[in-house]
C-alpha cells in the first residue's frame, strides 16, 4: 500500500489544544518598555476581565502547531480523489512566479502606468480565459467559483430586467453542485429543477415541458456531475434560447473539455471557472480563490467594474471603470490576484498542447481507476462512459453487508489515503465520485484502488471493521448528525455556557 501515512498525535497521550499546554507566566515574546505616556482607556472600551490568552514558552508553541501541520493531509502528502472538488497537485513553479517582487508587493491603489505589467498580465489571462471558453469578454474580480456564479446569475438578471423583466425562474439539474440552487437563490429567482434520464443526463423530454416565458436561464456543468457528457448539449441550448433564457455553464467540469471543445461552442453564454478545478491553482477553503466569469459579446456590457483594457494607439493598460451598465463590483478591488498569476503560470507553462493532454489524461485516470474498482463499486449509469470523474455506488456492498459508503471511506483513512467524495451526487444510492485529475500516476491509482478493493473485502468478511474505522487518527469517528444539528463555530472552556 503506498498511501500516505496518518499521524497520531505526539505525544500519543494527546496534547490537547493550545490552552491544554499553558501554564501561568510562561511567554514567547515580551514587549520592550514604553517609551511614550500611557494613554487612558475610555471606561465604556476598557475590558473587564483577562483575554484568556495561553499562556506558553516560544519552544513549545512552535512544536504544537508543528505537530499539527504533520497531522494533516493534503495535496503534497497524499492523494486527493475528491469527485466534483478537484483537488490536484499545484506545480511548485506557479507558486515562484506569483512571489515574484513585481507581483508580491503591489498595492491595489497604485497608479495604472506604475502596473503595467501586472495589468497586461491579466489582459493576457482574460483573452486565453475567453479562448478556451469561446466566450467575449471576461472579468476576473470573483474571489471563488461560488462568487462566479453568483456574479453570472446577476449578469442574467440585468440582462431581462434591461428587457422588461418578468424572468424569475432557473432550471438546474436535479445533479446539480449544492452551490446551483444556492446562488439561484441569492440572485432572486426560483431553482427549478430537471430530473435525469436512465442514461444519467438531461431529460431534454421535461426540460421542454418546463422551459416558458418565466425561464431566466438554464445552469448546467459538461460533463455534468456525475461525470457524464451531456450529448444533447445543443439540442439543451436551443430549447432554451427559444424562449428568451440564457445558459450557463458550471465550469467545475471545464478541466474535463480543455483543448477539445468549449462551452460557447455548444450555446453557453455565461461561464464561470474555478481556477482551482482546472488551472491548478490552491484550493481556497474558505481563503482565497478565483471564479473568474466569461460572457459573450451581447452580455458584455453588464460585466463587473472595472476591466482591464488596451489602448490601441499607445498599447498601455488601464482599469476601465467607467461602465454605466455594469452589475457593480464583486470584490473590494480587483479579485485575487496572486491566485490569478499561479493560473496565468500554468496556463503559459502548458499551451494549447499541453491543456488538451491535461483534460485527455484527467479522462484516462478516471476510467482506468473505474475498471479497477468496478467490481466491488459499480458505475452508477453503466452505460455511459465517465470523462474525468465517475460516479460509483456501493449499494450492493450495503445489499451484501451492511457496510456503506460512509464506512467504506472511512476505512480508506486507515489505509492511508483521502476518501472519495460520498452521498454525492443526491440522485445515485450510496454514491462515491472520484476523480483522480491528470496529475495522478499509475502507481498511485493502482494503490487507491487496492485500498478501495481491501475494504469492500474487509466489509465481507469483518464488518465491525469498517463501523469501527477510522482507529489511526487522532480523532476517531464523528457523530456528523448530532454536529450538523448542535452546531458550535467556536472554542470555548469547557466549563462555559453554550
């Protein structure tokens, strides 16, 4: 087994927090005395009692939070088989550029003439961004894919409204990523949804029975998410612009198409794209990211303020903020940049060449690893053949055992490496979608899959081994349904209130 080895805690008592290892007039640092009057504080701003901060010496405090870093797993210590999030290796030569001078130490607020490279680097980024989408414009201001759709579904609504309005619906998939309906909310109208066919793609039957005068629009991925390639994408298209709507494209799954076909080519007109999913550049959770969004000419006009564009006669760059049909501002400058340079990176580093061999071998890993687990884990739709991710089901490892998905990835953890993602998408039974990205060898597909073939081997011959799992880690199982409903976002003494 060549997974990544999971650490207990050191040492193997457990250490407890930060707080557990504080201890009365220890510190790491001390200040210099003042050398300025003491200024009073205001009575009503005066705290009322000590901060409860630890209380502990340099030494210690640097081999706790050391230790644990080396409890954690992540993209540089193990594989990730994340189906849908995308969780690939980012090259180490994204991570030099973007800590280039030029680009580490710029100020948002500088004079355009003082950043002109950083703002031709960026025109760069969008026109290849529009190349590889067949879209017209882009704005790269979303900080996150979730932002970009958002920002996409606003450019929809100012798109009807400028038209009358009267649009107030959005048909999504009933596969669709969580964060569809979540943003057709936000943007004020109602999610609407289509179910799939037995093939595992678009009813185009219902979606033509659903689609009328009220519809703003259609969000969709291709490959949808389970994995599949939506090959009545034009006929889709059509049937919506018929009534006026927009289409959307999810680009979670664009790292599926790049170099073979683009989403303006099947009759998108909006994109959103996670640089994180395609372009290789650090998953935000929760921190930064990039959701930059691409439109096509007729939307363009609506794309937030500003954009960055060329003078033609001095070949100077400048932030355009003078567009009186914009939707407004995403960020509060001009998006992330940084991640934007690690995108730019990879995509110059790979070319047009390169970014085809990207989505041809995504597709390969991902059928390779599912015909080496088929046997214990079906493909959800059989009939079709997965692009860069599918969608497995251990239904008939619960029929057989009673072991389901969520044991199963529990016991991949013991064996060394990351679960696939699970009980997702809401439409396949005991759902497990992989997706092993293009970055993944063969050795390591191989070991995954005989990590996920010994724990359906496990399930049949000492369950009790999979309910117990995971027993390596420094916390074992968790009681996910009591936590969902007994949320606590923070720490706090033992003995304080709830």
């Amino acid at each position: 087994m060549i997974g990544a080895p999971v650490r207990r805690q050191d040492p193997p008592s457990g250490e407890g927090t930060i707080d557990d290892r504080s201890r009365p007039g220890r510190s790491a640092f001390g200040f210099a005395p003042l050398d300025v009057p003491e200024a009073s504080i205001p009575d009503d701003a005066r705290r009322r009692s000590e901060p409860g901060l630890p209380e502990i010496s340099e030494i210690d405090l640097v081999r706790h939070y050391t230790r644990l870093s080396q409890m954690n797993y992540g993209v540089d210590t193990g594989f990730y088989p994340l189906g849908s999030c995308t969780m690939k290796y980012n090259p180490k030569v994204a991570e030099t550029v973007a800590a280039l001078p030029g680009f580490q130490r710029m100020h948002p607020l500088q004079p355009d003439r003082t950043a002109q490279g950083a703002l031709e680097m960026l025109w760069h980024l969008e026109r290849t961004l529009c190349e590889i989408t067949g879209m017209a414009r882009a704005t790269l201001q979303p900080p996150a894919g979730a932002c970009g759709e958002m920002t996409g579904l606003l450019i929809v609504r100012a798109y009807h409204e400028e038209r009358g309005g009267g649009r107030t619906k959005v048909i999504i998939p009933d596969s669709a990523h969580g964060t569809n309906p979540a943003s057709v909310h936000q943007a004020g109208f109602q999610a609407v949804p289509v179910p799939s066919d037995a093939r595992g793609l678009v009813d185009v039957s219902v979606l033509e029975k659903l689609v009328d005068e009220e519809v703003a629009g259609l969000m969709l991925t291709n490959p949808n998410t389970l994995g599949l390639f939506e090959q009545e994408i034009r006929e889709i298209a059509r049937i919506v612009h018929e009534v006026g709507g927009l289409v959307y494209y999810d680009g979670a799954n664009l790292n599926a198409i790049l170099g073979r076909c683009r989403p303006g080519d099947m009759g998108f007109d909006v994109v959103h794209i996670n640089t994180h999913k395609t372009f290789a550049t650090p998953h935000g959770g929760g921190g930064p990211g990039a959701g930059p969004v691409g439109v096509v000419e007729e939307l363009a006009p609506y794309l937030p303020a500003p954009v960055v564009e060329r003078d033609d006669a001095t070949g100077a760059f400048r932030w355009d903020h003078d567009r009186p049909r914009s939707i407004g501002r995403l960020h509060g400058y001009h998006g992330n940049a940084a991640v934007l340079v690690r995108a730019y990176a990879y995509l110059v580093l790979h070319g047009a060449d390169g970014l085809k061999a990207v989505s041809e071998l995504a597709a390969l890993n991902a059928n390779y690893l599912a015909s080496l687990v088929s046997d214990d884990f079906p493909l959800a739709f059989p009939g079709g053949r997965p692009m860069h991710e599918f969608v497995a089901t251990a239904k008939r490892l619960k029929g057989e055992t009673g072991i389901r998905a969520m044991d199963v990835a529990k016991r991949l953890i013991d064996l060394g490496y990351h679960p696939s993602t699970v009980y997702f998408p809401l439409v396949v039974d005991e759902a497990m979608m992989v997706e092993p990205t293009e970055t993944e060898t063969k050795e390591t597909l191989e070991g995954f899959a005989a990590a996920m073939r010994q724990a359906a081997a496990e399930a049949r011959s000492d369950p009790d081994l999979l309910h117990q799992a995971p027993v390596t880690t420094p916390v074992r199982r968790l009681d996910e349904a009591r936590a969902a409903r007994h949320l606590k976002l923070r720490w706090g003494p033992p003995d304080a209130p709830e």
